[in-house]
C-alpha cells in the first residue's frame, strides 16, 4: 500500500507538471501567432506603403523628366530671341542710315518736305521692338529661374521619398526576419509540446501496468492467504489445539492432581451454594 502511494504521488506529481507546463507552452504558442498576425498586418501595411512610395517616386522622376524637358526647351527658345534680337540690332544702323538718305533725297525736293517725317517714326518703332524684345527676354528668364526652383524642390523631395524608401525596405526585412524567428521559435515549441505529451502518455502507460501488476499480485497474495474470520471469544480450557506442547501437557499433570478452572469452581459454587 505504501508502495501504491508512492507511486500514485510521483504520478501526480509528474502529470500535474507536465501538464502545466503544456498549458504554459499552448499560452506562448497562442501569444506567438496573435504576434505574428500583427507583424504580417505590418508587413503588409508596409508592402503597401512601399508600393505608394514607389509610385510616388516613379510620378516625381517623369515629372522632374519634362520639366527637364522643359527647361531644355525654354533655354532653346531664349538662345533664340537673343540670336533674333541680336540680328534685330544689327540691322537698326542699315534702317537709320537708308532714312538719312532718304531725308537728304527729300530735302533737295519741296514737294516731298511732308514725306520727310516718317524717319522719326521708324526710329521710334525700332526702339518699341526693342523693349518687347527685352520684355520677352526677361519673361523666359523668370520662368527659367523658377523652373530650375521647382526641379531643385523636386531633386529634394525625390531624395527625401528615396530616404523613406530605404528605410522602408530595411524594415520590411528587418519584420521578416523577425517573423522568422517567430516561426522557427513556435516550431520548436510545438515540437517540445509533442514530446511531452509523448512522455506524458508513456508515464500514464507505466502507471497503468504498474497498477494492473499490484492488482494481480494483490489478487493471487488473496488466494494464497486463507480469508480472515471474525473472532470468537473461545475459553482457554477449550482452546486446547491452539495451544503450545508444554502449556497442553502442564494443563493435563494440573486436571490429574485435581486442579479445577475457577470458572468452574465459580460455576459449581453457585450450583452447591445458591
């Protein structure tokens, strides 16, 4: 019985920590998938935020493209009218030398006095030309300068989203890599739960055999042991075969020399004297 208990005290024991090591290990496994859920969640908030960002990077490099473009452009057209200003200021002298002569024709005739004026005029719509042609100048010029400010912003801003990029993607790597560690670690838990519960299982298997064995020992030790019987209260002077050898043989020399038991000493008294 001491045995049985002992037995039944290290099984309990051991079942008791298994098992709560196994709900331990089932709460760690539970927190590790809710973990990995929220990292495949940011993983994929992150894969589409690097996605917006590439587009976005993708928008700002065609657009810094046709601006590029377009500042070729405006450059062309500028080189242009100062080459077309420049040949307009070349051919001014030719223009004010022909209505010098044109004036000096004019003078040796005085029918052709009111004909002399138009030099003025022409000398005044070359300098008109010539202000619009500065203005024109001046126009492409700003628009140059603050084309070249909105591709420098854009050169920054481009930097800064391919900054963010980076960062995003060293991220990103950093999440799978720990989503890995994550899975590899809920791995080798589901491995050791398997284990012990194979070892809980070969504990309750030797438990069991263990108490089948003590039951067929307990049952052939009950067929070889007579059963017990109640006890009977049997007078000494009856109860000779229990008795030792020499106790029989002291009793038979003391019925020889007329040795009588009190209680039937009591019993004839009471008989011989009521």
């Amino acid at each position: 019985m001491k045995l049985n208990e002992e037995w039944d005290h290290i099984y309990h024991s051991t079942s008791v920590g298994l098992q709560q090591r196994v709900t331990a290990l089932e709460e760690e496994s539970r927190a590790l998938k809710q973990l990995n859920s929220r990292l495949l969640l940011k993983v994929e908030h992150e894969q589409n935020k690097r996605e917006y960002y590439e587009q976005t990077l993708m928008q700002e490099l065609k657009k810094n493209q046709h601006l590029q473009e377009y500042v070729r452009l405006l450059e062309s057209r500028l080189h242009q009218t100062d080459l077309q200003q420049w040949t307009r200021g070349t051919q001014t002298p030719d223009i004010s030398g022909s209505s010098d002569s044109h004036l000096v024709q004019s003078s040796s005739k005085p029918s052709l006095d009111g004909r002399s004026t138009p030099g003025l005029p022409v000398s005044k719509s070359s300098l008109r030309l010539a202000g619009m042609g500065v203005e024109m100048q001046s126009d492409p010029v700003r628009e140059v300068q603050d084309l070249k400010e909105q591709l420098e912003a854009l050169r920054c801003q481009t930097k800064i989203y391919e900054a963010d990029y980076k960062t995003e993607q060293k991220d990103h790597e950093r999440m799978q890599q720990e989503n890995k560690r994550l899975r590899r670690r809920e791995a080798d838990m589901r491995q050791q739960m398997a284990l012990l519960q194979e070892q809980l299982k070969v504990y309750e298997d030797d438990f069991r055999k263990e108490r089948s064995d003590k039951r067929i020992l307990q049952r052939l030790l009950m067929k070889k042991s007579p059963a017990e019987k109640d006890p009977v209260l049997v007078h000494r002077c009856n109860n000779e075969q229990d008795r030792p050898r020499s106790d029989r043989r002291k009793h038979r020399e003391e019925q020889r020399g007329g040795y009588v038991c009190p209680k039937h000493c009591e019993h004839h008294g009471q008989l011989d004297f009521p």
